[in-house]
C-alpha cells in the first residue's frame, strides 16, 4: 500500500504542535543542562524527552517506518531504504537555554532517500514552515511564492561570524571574501530556521561549514519546493548519513557563490 504523503504530513504536523506545547511548559521552571562534544555543545533533558516522544508516536503510529534523531533515542539502526523519519528535536539548543527563544522542532520524512516531508517550527513565534514534495511550501498555511532571485551584493546572507575566524577552517578565506561582497550577514542560531528564511525571502542564502543531516532533511524540502536549492560547497548533494558542510541559497545565486567563492578548496 503506497503511503498518502499529505494525510503523514497532518499527523506529523498535528505531533510538532503537540511537541511545541510540551517545550514550551519547561520554560516555567528550571532546566537540567549538560555538554557533548565540547562546553559550547550543549543538551538538555527537553531536547531528550522530545525526540522520545517523536519516536514513541512514530514506532506506535508506524513500526516499520525508520527513526533518525540527533539525541540517539532510537535502539535500532535507520535505514534509508523504505521510510525514515530524520528529526531535531530542538535545532537552536543554545537559544533555546539563553534566549528562551529562536528555536525550532525540525521534522523530515524520506522515502527511498527522497525528502517527502519537511515541517519546521519555530515554537515561541508560532511559525510553521511545511512542505509536501510536489505540493509547494507553506508558513502557516499561506503558501510560499517561487523565490524571487537578488544580485549578490544586495543579498542577505545566514552565516555564523565564529567560521570566519577559526583558524582550522579552509574556507575561512572565501567566507571573509563573500562577507564582503554582499549586503550583510546574520546569525540565527539554528539552522533549520536559516533555512526556512531562504525559503521565505527573509534571507537569499545561508552557509554553514558544519551540519548534520537532522539540521537540514527537513529544510531541503521546503526549499525544493519555492526553487532553492540545498547542497554542500562543492554543489554536490547533501548527505542523509555523514555530517559536511551546508548552502542552501536561491538557485542562480547559488551557482555565482560556489564558482566564484567556496567551490574549490582553498
Ligand atoms: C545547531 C544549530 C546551529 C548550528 C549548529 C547546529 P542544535 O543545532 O543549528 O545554528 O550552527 O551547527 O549544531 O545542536 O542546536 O540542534
Ligand atoms: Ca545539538
Ligand atoms: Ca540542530
Ligand atoms: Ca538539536
């Protein structure tokens, strides 16, 4: 029985509200915080408890649909043949413990590797940003119109300031020469949302030199779907497994910024 993509999208969407709900109680009290790879990596018991509760729906929804999140709550291994569920239970977790605000539950479904589904939801702003493939984007059910394209030195760009001055990081170079060029820079603090800006105008194209594949499954559908497109530096196509590099942009700005800025490795 083929799956009706609109009907998982209701219920998937119907889920994310819940979700928001739930966060947004735990911001009454306090919240039990701890670190990962490094002090500035941070987790919360939130973010835990929300991929849970994602991952109990989907397994008592749809057992033989795959799980995919970045806490690591699911006990088996997904597997990108058939449907898998890619979900950031919170993306912006640093916001979120310092700001109380600007960030977002991001939710994807594949099928056979194609994005399918993708939901964003900036909880304390109440804005959800949803696609279907084949079926245009939506912010709270408005539809999305094709984006329209800027020349680059008019263009606002999603960029997070640290990239330019890591020493270890080779396109510390094309990002400081792109900066310049354009008209300005801004830093959101959670990609999944930079992503949802490029698809609604608010932002012509966003870059990111690391991210995983729960930060942009969902962003990269909602972009196809007003034109935009989502690859690594290279322009090649995002993986759903390995962590890379991330610019999702309108489509012929896209190509002027990888030719000119950060498609060869400096
Ligand atoms: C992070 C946010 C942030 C980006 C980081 C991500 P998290 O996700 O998207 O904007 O710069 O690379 O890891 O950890 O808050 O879900
Ligand atoms: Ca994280
Ligand atoms: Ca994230
Ligand atoms: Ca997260």
């Amino acid at each position: 029985m083929s799956m009706n993509w609109s009907e998982l999208e209701k219920v998937a969407t119907s889920w994310v509200y819940e979700a928001g709900q739930k966060i947004k109680k735990t911001l009454a009290g306090p919240i039990d915080i701890e670190t990962k790879s490094n002090p500035d990596d941070l987790v919360t018991e939130v973010d835990r408890s929300i991929e849970e509760f994602f991952y109990e729906k989907i397994q008592t929804t749809y057992p033989e649909h795959y799980f995919l999140g970045e806490e690591g709550i699911a006990s088996e291994e997904p597997s990108l043949e058939g449907t898998v569920w890619i979900i950031d239970p919170i993306d912006g977790t640093m916001n979120f413990i310092h700001q109380k605000q600007n960030f977002a539950i991001s939710v994807a479904v594949y099928h056979n590797k194609v994005g399918m589904i993708g939901i964003i939801y900036d909880v304390m702003r109440d804005e959800l940003f949803h696609a279907v493939r084949g079926d245009g984007a939506y912010l709270n059910n408005v539809e999305l119109p094709p984006v329209k394209e800027r020349p680059l030195h008019e263009s606002v760009i999603g960029l997070n300031a640290r990239w330019l001055v890591e020493e270890k990081n080779q396109y510390r170079n094309p990002l400081k020469a792109l900066v310049r060029d354009v008209r300005s820079i801004r830093s959101y603090g959670s990609a999944a949302l930079e992503m949802a800006y490029v698809a609604s105008d608010r932002l012509d194209g966003y870059l990111s030199v690391q991210l995983s594949p729960w930060d942009y499954a969902a962003g990269i559908v909602i972009l196809n779907e007003v034109g935009c497109v989502a690859s690594n530096f290279q322009g090649d196509p995002l993986s759903l497994t390995e962590p890379g590099t991330l610019f999702a942009s309108k489509p012929i700005l896209h190509k002027e910024i990888i030719s000119v800025y950060i498609g060869e490795e400096y």
